[in-house]
C-alpha cells in the first residue's frame, strides 16, 4: 500500500473513531508473543516477588499497582498493572523485573520506533511537514503498561478497566487474543476484536488538543474478563504521564484559522497531570482547557 493511501486512511481513521489497528508493522510475531508471556510470568509470581515493585507512586521509575485506580474511581479495576518509563530515559535492566525485564526493554525500543512512523503519518494526514509531530516532542517520552487482567468470577458486576480517555499523545497497545477493549461511538460501545499480529493505536488527550479537535480522543473500556485464562495487554503511551514536564503546548498554529479558532488554552504536561491526578479516571480531563 502506498504511503499516501496510508496516510489518508490513518487520518480518516483518527478523524472519526480515534482508533485504528496496524498490520505489517514491522515488530515480529514471536517478539509480541514474548512479551505477553512476559507480563504473564511477572503477574503469576507469588506477593513476596513483586511487592518489590509495589508503590502508588505513579512518578516512580518502574511500579506496580493493584487496582491502579483505587483511591479516585467509584467501582473497582478488575486488573494489575507494572508501569514502566522508557523513554527517553529508559530503566536499567537491573531495576526492572527478572522475569521479563529484557523483553520489556526489547518490546520498548520496537514501539518507540513504530511510534515515531506512526507520528509522521499523522503530520502529513493534518497537512504539515512529516516531523512536526516529532519535532514538538511528541514521540520523545513514552510509558509502558504491563497489564493482567485475571478471570472474574461475576465479570457482569466490575469491569476490567472503567470507560476513560488517554492522558497521551498516541497510545499503541499490543493484546492478546483474549479481546474486551470497547471504543465508544455514538452512544453504543464497539468491540475492538483481536486481530493476530496486529496492534491498537488510539489518539490521547493531548493530540486531540493540540490538533484543535481535528483527531479525536474516543473513550474506550475494559470489560471485565469472563474467560477461564487471564487477559493480558500491553500499551505503550507516549507522554511522559506523571513525570515533571515544563513543556508548554497548544494548538498548531498551522491548523488555525479564522473559521477554525483555538478551541483550547495553551498548558503546561505538568497542568495536564496535574488535572488528571485529581480526577476519577472516567472523568475527561480535555475541558478543564477548553476555551
């Protein structure tokens, strides 16, 4: 398929779901497959393994988290995460988990790569120079989820992961085959269902932003697991979420006009955090700066 084609059904994509999924990305089947075998071996490790990693301080190097969102939404998350920064510092391998560090750290380095291609389409799908995307530091932080998602015993009472947006630029998530990510569009919520090999993109908050509404942050759940197996996912965010961060962003300027004025005010990551740590996760944290 020829980049422009790419590129015009990347953008559409954006435009109306805010969801995509790739194919033919370039990261080998067997190096995914390790990682979710990775993430399964940390999670099925006894307490006294992992409560080395245990904190609920998001702005740790590397932590690990038991219903992430415990203390701010009503319901519980029926899921365990270890969340990792890996760019643009990334961890030593000493400080991650024995069991899957060094696949976190491969997997990390593929999706950065991926993340960058993806940030050049999406700046020639908005009519701008192919790195200005990159260039505004877009694909320079990124945050790893390492998720497990256990059976549930009464999956129609909780749910995996509560209907939210990302706090990020762009996520790309990698799932199993598993499936129970829904994308919310026109008051129905859609099933993502798995596709071998391939990986999840959506739009975060912040693109959505600073692209003044032109791709969209679509809300999206985690129903909870009915499955006899558990679920496991990893997605990658490029933000450098809970991190200090002084960078000021608004709306391109390239984007604006007089029939398209800047629908949101310039802010700071550290504002956006700021913002996103006091609310509950369901809770949109976009029109806390809208004009």
């Amino acid at each position: 398929m020829r980049r422009r084609s790419v590129v015009e059904k990347i953008g559409e994509a954006s435009e109306k779901w805010g969801f995509f999924q790739v194919i033919n990305h370039g990261i080998q089947l067997e190096v995914l497959e390790r990682m979710l075998q990775g993430i399964r071996a940390f999670h099925e490790q006894d307490s006294e393994a992992k409560k080395r990693f245990y904190t609920r301080d998001f702005s740790s190097d590397t932590y690990y988290a038991s219903n992430f969102d415990l203390y701010t939404s009503q319901g519980a998350s029926w899921r365990d995460t270890v969340g990792c920064y890996t760019a643009p510092d990334p961890p030593r391998l000493e400080d991650l988990p024995a069991v899957c560090g060094e696949i976190m750290m491969e997997f990390s380095k593929h999706m950065k790569a991926l993340g960058e291609l993806l940030f050049e389409l999406l700046s020639e799908a908005l009519g701008l120079n192919s790195n200005h995307l990159k260039d505004i530091d877009c694909a320079k932080s990124q945050v790893m989820f390492c998720q497990y998602y256990p059976p549930c015993p009464q999956p129609n009472l909780t749910l995996g992961l509560s209907k939210h947006t990302d706090f990020s630029f762009l996520t790309v998530l990698l799932q199993d085959n598993i499936g129970g990510l829904q994308v919310l569009r026109d008051q129905t919520w859609i099933d993502v269902p798995p596709v071998p090999g391939a990986l999840v993109v959506n739009i975060g908050d912040l693109l959505q932003l600073i692209t003044n509404d032109k791709f969209i942050s679509a809300e999206h759940r985690v129903v909870a697991n009915g499955s006899t197996e558990p679920r496991i996912s990893a997605p990658c965010f490029f933000s450098t979420f809970m991190k200090a961060n002084p960078h000021v962003y608004g709306p391109i300027k390239e984007l604006l006009s007089e029939e398209n004025p800047a629908k949101y005010r310039e802010l700071t990551i550290n504002e956006f955090a700021d913002i996103f740590r006091s609310k509950t996760i369901s809770t949109p944290a976009l029109h806390h700066f809208r004009i």
